[in-house]
C-alpha cells in the first residue's frame, strides 16, 4: 500500500497541471462551492458584499475544477486506450462511463440536469468506479486504491437508492418507504466510514501505530467540528456555529443516516480532513493517496456532476498502476524498478506540454 512519490512540483509545473494540484483545488472547491457560499446568505444582516463575493468565487472555483476534471478525465481515458493489459471489463464499464459522465459534466455547465440525467451520470459513475475497483484489487499494489472505489461507489449508490425511496414515499405517501431510506442511508454513511478506514490505514502504511497517529489527527478535529455544529440552530448560536452547521449540513447527503447530528456532521468533516492530508501530507503523495483523496471527495453524492467527476479520475487513474512495463531482458546499469518509476511519475501528470 505504499506508493512512489510523484515527480518534484518544479516538474509537474514545467510539464503541466498535476492530479494532486487537481485534487487539492477539488477539496478547496468542495468546502467552498458546496458548504461555505451556500450557507452566508441569511447568516447576518449588512453582508450583502459579502455573499457576493461568495458567489462569484463559487463560480469561478467550480467552473475551474470542472474544466481541470473533465480535461483530466480524457486524457487518462486516451492513456487507457492505448494500455493493452487492461482487462475488457474495464475497457466495457469505465471508458463508456467515464464517456458519459463527461458529456453530462460540460452539459451541466449550461444549465442544471434533470432528475433523470442525475441518475443516469450517477450509474455511469458507479460503474466506472466498480470497474476501476476491479482492476485495482488485482495487484496488492494497488489493492489500497481498489478498496477505495469499491467503498466509494457502493456509497454512492446506496445513498441514491436512499434518495430514490424518499421520493417514491413522497409520491405515494408511503412511510414503509421512508423508513428504507433512513435505512440505507444508514448503510451508506458505514460504507463512508469503510472509505475513511482505508484511507487511514494507507496514511498509516499499515502500522498500527502509525494508523493511530493518523486517525487522531483526522477524527479529533472533526468530532470537535461535529460538536461545535451539532448546536448551529439553537437560540442565540454564534454567527461561527450557525455558518458551520449550515455548511455541514449542505455537505452532508439527504435524507440523513439514523445517526445523532454531531456524528452525521464528524463524518462529513472527517472524510474532507482525510482527503486534505491524502494531497496534503508530503510522505502520502503517491498516485493512492490522490485516488483515495477523490473518492473521499465524492461524499456519496454521484447523482452531482463534480462528484460523480471525481469518481471517474480516481476509476481511470487507479488502474494504470496496474499496466507495469513487460519484464524482459534489461541492459547493464538498467532496471525494471526504475522504468516502472518512471511509467508511474509519467501517469501522474494529467496535462501535456503546450505544443
């Protein structure tokens, strides 16, 4: 589970932009687009500027990551067209998905997508993710990277089968319904955790000591982040706790898991926290640490296009670890060590040189 670190950062900026460069715009588009902006208007009276503010640097943070995600995504799509030893179910699952997924992204730059459209760039992400899962799981190499998509998608998609209960129970004033959805929303928040788990014992590189340090520097804040939110709407909240628990509960999906406020809201914060140190951390910055770090960042929402984006670069970066270089005779001061280095450092990067 322990990866090879990307090329120096003077490197991937000559080159071009890098997934980990990606990858924290991402998180920073996350916290932003979809908690902090959303959550100032009506926060106080006289900050009109404010909001915006807040929402011209939504706008330009998410149409900025968009377009980095979307280019990502097609340039790996092409690099895995020309990978032979990919196996045929990743050919039939991951390039149509992440095909559609890109098509439904630069769609929702116009305008936002119908309910069926959510679904549908929804299961092409899923199954972009269980494809890549499959692929990664095959080398113990990658084996980090594949437990990752698998716990994201079936996240993924058991809070769309939630999401999908709640509104039959709405249509047919079913509570049988409406119970289910609690149920698998439930369900859904334990496989977040089963993501959050991977993530840590990869940061933790399978020590249990090192997976203790880890797991006290994400859950420690995000339980007192959980805490300090759980209280955002009661009388005479801070302008502070109002503004966190509005932003965590944007961040959170509905309907919401059969869990107490503050825990729902740790969860939330725990997997953002994760997914920062994945990017973040200088010994975890291995093409494992930026799949896992998207995964974590698709927050169990598929049916919205940057989420359902992120699943698809994770899905079609993770495999490419597994197309080593043929083992074949080497010459003299050469090695097939380096030449897989060198293959990993050159799948990393994820735009060109300009010509």
């Amino acid at each position: 589970m322990i990866e090879r670190k990307l090329a120096s950062s003077d490197t991937e900026e000559a080159e071009g932009v890098s997934l980990p460069t990606l990858t924290r715009a991402a998180l920073l588009a996350t916290v932003i687009c979809r908690g902090i902006a959303p959550a100032i208007p009506g926060l106080a009276v006289g900050i009109e500027r404010f909001i915006v503010l807040g929402a011209q640097v939504s706008a330009f943070l998410s149409h900025l990551v968009a377009a980095g995600g979307v280019t990502a995504a097609i340039i790996l799509s092409i690099g895995a067209l020309r990978q032979h030893k990919l196996d045929l179910t990743f050919r039939l699952l991951a390039l149509p998905g992440g095909a559609i997924v890109i098509a439904l992204v630069l769609a929702a730059w116009v305008r936002p997508l119908e309910p069926e459209l959510c679904r549908m760039v929804a299961l092409a992400a899923i199954a972009a993710a269980v494809a890549g899962a499959v692929a990664s799981l095959q080398l113990s190499e990658t084996r980090a990277s594949g437990l990752g998509l698998a716990c994201a998608s079936a996240s993924g998609l058991t809070h769309l089968l939630a999401r999908e209960l709640v509104s039959r129970a709405a249509e047919r004033m079913d509570s049988a319904s409406l119970h289910w959805a609690t149920a698998a929303a439930t369900l859904a928040a334990l496989f977040d955790l089963m993501t959050l788990g991977v993530t840590l014992t990869y940061l933790g590189q399978g020590n249990r000591r090192k997976i203790a340090i880890s797991a006290g520097w994400v859950l420690a804040p995000a339980l007192l982040l959980g805490l300090f939110a759980a209280h955002g709407s009661a009388p005479g909240a801070g302008v502070a706790r109002v503004l966190a628990e509005r932003a965590l509960t944007l961040l959170s999906r509905a309907p919401a898991a059969a869990l107490p406020v503050a825990v729902r809201f740790a969860i939330t914060a725990a997997l953002l926290i994760a997914a920062g140190v994945c990017v973040f951390k200088p010994s975890a910055r291995g093409k494992t640490g930026v799949v896992l770090a998207l995964c974590l960042l698709s927050l169990g929402a598929p049916d919205m296009p940057l989420p359902a984006l992120w699943l698809v670069v994770a899905a079609l970066l993770s495999p490419k670890q597994t197309s080593l270089p043929e083992q074949g005779p080497t010459a003299p001061g050469t090695s097939s060590s380096s030449e897989s280095a060198a293959e990993s450092e050159k799948g990393a990067r994820v735009v060109g040189r300009p010509t």
